[in-house]
C-alpha cells in the first residue's frame, strides 16, 4: 500500500425510509502495481439527472436519498497528515492535512533521536492546508500534528539541511463538501473520477461509467509512473571498494515482514514488505526470535542467501530456518554467490525496498573482497578509516563499527580515534554528535547480534553481515566483529541468521 495508506470513500445510497433501497459503492485508487493508493478526491456525476459534486477527503460517506434528492455528508474522517513531498527533500518537505472544520493544531518536528527540534500553534481552516518543515540537517524527521482530536504523524527524510528548523502553514483550499440538494434514482447511470497526489503534483483517474444496481466497489487506476532510478534515502559517504569503485551505503540494516507485498526482479508481486532501518544504529534484536511465516512482524537476521527467489535451494524464504546449510545453496551449487546467474538471490538486487526507491534491482550485497577492501589500512583511501564506536541515545548506548568515507571532515564538537583500542569505547557519541558525524558521511555497522533456528543471542555485542561470497559447501563469507577486533572475510554457517547492509554502486 502506497503513499497515503488506504482510503476507503463510502457513498451511501438510499432514503431513511425502511422501505426504501439503499446501495453502498466504495471507491479504491490503485496505482500501475494494482496496490491501492489514497484518493484525495472522487468527483461524482449522475449522468442520467444531470448533476456532480466533488466529495474530498476527509469527507468519507455521502448518502443519497432517492427520489426525494437530499444529498449530505453525513460521516468524515478525523484528520490524517499526508506523506511529505518530496521525500527525500533537500531542506525542506511539504504535506496536506485536510480538516472537517476549522480547528486549533498544534504542530511539533522531531528528529530522529527524540529531540523536538521545532513546534507551533496553528488554526487550520477547513478543507485541505499545506504544513511545511525545514530542517537544519540531513537525517531522518518526524512531523506530528494534533488536530480534529487526533494526533497523525509522518515521517521523512532531509538530504542536505537549509541551517535551521522550522514549521510553516498554508491554506490550499479544496473545501470539503457540505450538503446539496439534487435528485438520484435507484439505476441511474453514474460517472466517478478519482484525484490523488503524486510526488506533489495532481494525477487523476480514467472516467469511469457505472448504473448503480446494487453494492459494488469502483476501482480507479491513477497514471502513476515511479522513476526507477530513484532511491527514497542515500547516505551522503563515498567508499572505496575496489580501484575506481566506490559505493554508498542503505540508511540501516535491512528488514522484512511478511506483510504487504512487493515487486520483484523477474516481474512478478510477491508477498512481504521489505525496507531499511530508520537509523543507521537500528536493530531488531529479540524479536528475530519471532521469524516464521506466520509471523508478520518485521526480522533483520537472515540465513544467506534468503531473497525470496527460487533458484532450486530448498530454503530460500526470508523466514526459512532450515537446519541442513545445504540448503542454502542458489541454483543448488554450492560455489556460486549472490552475483551473475544467481544475483537474484541478493536481497537489493531481487527485491523492491519500499523506503529505498521500491524498485529491485537498485541495491546489492558487498563481496567479500569489497569488505577487506573497505577495511584494509594498506589501501591509501581508506588508511585510518575505520573504528568501533557507541553512540548513545537517551538511555540507550548502540555498539558498533565505525566507517569513514574516503573524503572526511570531523565535524566541530566531535572527537575520532582510529581503530579498536578500547574496544567500542574507542569513540562515544550522543545523538547531536552522531548527526554531524552522519552528515559529514559517516556510517555505522550496529551489532545485531545472531541467530541459530529461533535463537538470539549476542545482541548490542556482536556485528555479523553477510557478503555475496561463498566460502564452501556449508559457509558464506562474512564482516564480523565484537568488541576489541575485526575480521572481514569471517565464515558463519549458511543456516544462521546474519545482518544485512546494502549498498549502491556510485556512478561517476
């Protein structure tokens, strides 16, 4: 489900009287994956009587009396923030709340660590107003507004920061409808068109021509076209892999659920959800202990190989906990990796990440080679480039590896020591330090911990991250490190459950 979430426009068609038919028609937008798309608007026309209205969201259920032609809204829906457009924004991110009547917000910006950054009070008028925020830094934000008795929030993503934080409210119009008085017979021959908003800008349906008999739902497909190219979150940091290659890092470690569904690199839906980490330091933790089919909850410890596509392994589900580490071979041959004939087996490369530009094929997994390459002293670009850290938010203290980009600039107020010499002490930062430690391009391997079938342990304690190398017929390749030490091209058993961090090829 995108954007908006779903939005179900009831039209209730009939009189009070209990002799009287009455037809409900419910709408649903649908983009070009056929996966429902709110609907800010249907306009509505009866064709056979000669009139329309337009009835916008939150207005939810309109009751027509037959023959008699009273026509009222007569249920809404409290106030919802849309999502921020556009997201990612450079500094500063839009969205629409639409309200029933006029009434007194109160409006708060958060970033990612909890900190309000910013908040008004404000009147929004009835119908449709616009709230924008600015943030003063790229990270990850969250906007919540208390309106109408409820509190909504949305969350969005800033790329480069305009040097402050701040709330702005605008009145967009698209007043809600209130009542009128028209005439509907039961059959009448009725035309609805469905609006919606795309990346900002206004997309609408086909006409559609309906008689009216009877319940039914009216489906409309909005033209919504998605750029494939585009990612929803990139880190900032340039690495070296290789001579001439450099990659950037997912914002957090990737996750799945079983829940919703997705597109595939071969062209098919398949079910689940996968997406990253809010947070670079993010991790599930206990709750991998939950992973099955029927658990629909979100996991981030995966055995190798786990994408979804079916190659001829016997485990290649995200949730498979086999036991036997052969069956975790693509294309049932144990030397082949997540790369070439077998790349759908890579987790960026099969799937679409909904918060990372839902389209397959746009991330993919390290090799175990990039892995020494990024953390090899004896490479000039990345000589004192690595480290293990905590950062500490709230009452929380995250353990980790530290990777500076090729290109580095230690921001004032922060302190960086190279290495592991007092294990993940070596570097301590709070949540304002670990920001511009992160807009400067830093990135941050968090310990995730392990998992054996639905056992896990070491969490906050051990970093264990699967590459696209085989090793032989029972591992794979691995980063791995605790606290104190490092290894790049570690062996774990296919079988175990291993964090994944994904990462994007740099065009130059």
């Amino acid at each position: 489900m995108k954007r908006f979430g779903l939005l179900f426009l009831l039209i209730w068609i009939g009189v009070v009287e209990v002799f009287a038919q009455s037809y409900t028609v419910r709408f649903r937008g649908i983009d070009r994956n056929n996966e429902t798309y709110r609907l800010d608007s249907v306009e509505i026309t009866d064709l056979t009587q000669g009139w329309s209205m337009v009835m916008v969201s939150p207005d939810t259920v309109l009751q027509l009396t037959v023959e008699t032609g009273s026509i009222a809204v007569v249920e809404r829906e409290h106030a919802v923030v849309g999502i921020p457009y556009p997201n990612p924004g450079e500094e500063a991110v839009r969205c629409d709340i639409a309200v029933r009547d006029n009434t007194k917000a109160k409006i708060r910006l958060y970033g990612s660590d909890g900190i309000l950054r910013a908040e008004t009070d404000a009147t929004l008028n009835k119908g449709t107003n616009t709230i924008e925020a600015r943030a003063d830094r790229c990270g990850m934000y969250w906007l919540a507004v208390e309106a109408d008795g409820q509190k909504s929030v949305a969350k969005f993503a800033i790329t480069k920061g305009s040097g402050g934080c701040g709330i702005s409210l605008s009145y967009s119009g698209k007043d809600t409808k209130g009542e009128n008085s028209e005439t509907f017979m039961a059959g009448d021959m009725m035309q609805f068109k469905g609006y919606a908003t795309f990346k900002g800008s206004p997309v609408s349906s086909a006409e559609r021509v309906e008689q009216v008999t009877g319940d039914c739902e009216i489906t409309l497909a909005l033209p919504i076209m998605y750029d494939d190219t585009t990612v929803t979150v990139t880190l900032t940091g340039r690495f070296s892999v290789g001579n001439g290659r450099q990659i950037c890092f997912s914002q957090g470690n990737l996750q799945y659920s079983t829940a919703g569904s997705h597109q595939t690199a071969d062209g098919t839906t398949a079910t689940g959800t996968w997406r990253f980490a809010a947070t670079q330091y993010e991790y599930i933790g206990e709750e991998n202990a939950m992973i099955g089919e029927g658990y629909n909850g979100y996991i981030d410890l995966f055995g190798w190989g786990t994408s979804g596509w079916n190659s001829g392994a016997t485990a290649y589900m995200p949730y498979s906990v086999n036991e036997d580490n052969s069956d975790y071979t693509p294309g049932c041959d144990w030397q082949m990796g997540l790369t070439g004939s077998t790349a759908n087996a890579d987790w960026g490369v099969y799937n679409a990440i909904s918060n990372g530009g839902d389209r397959p094929t746009q991330w993919r997994t390290l090799t175990t080679e990039e892995w020494q390459y990024l953390t090899d002293e004896g490479n000039e670009s990345r000589t004192g480039k690595k480290a293990q850290a905590t950062i500490s938010v709230g009452d929380v203290d995250y353990n980790g590896m530290l990777l500076l980009p090729d290109t580095f600039e230690l921001p004032d107020g922060c302190q960086y020591t190279a290495g592991f010499g007092n294990g993940y002490l070596t570097n301590q930062y709070d949540s304002e330090q670990w920001a511009a430690m992160e807009e400067a391009g830093a990135v941050f391997i968090t310990t995730s911990g392990r998992r054996n079938g639905t056992t896990v342990t070491h969490v906050n304690a051990r970093g264990i991250y699967w590459s696209s190398s085989p090793m032989d017929e029972s591992n794979a390749h691995t980063l791995f490190f605790v606290t104190g030490t490092m290894q790049s091209n570690a062996a774990e058993a296919r079988r175990i459950g291993a964090a994944v961090r994904l990462v994007r090829d740099v065009e130059e």
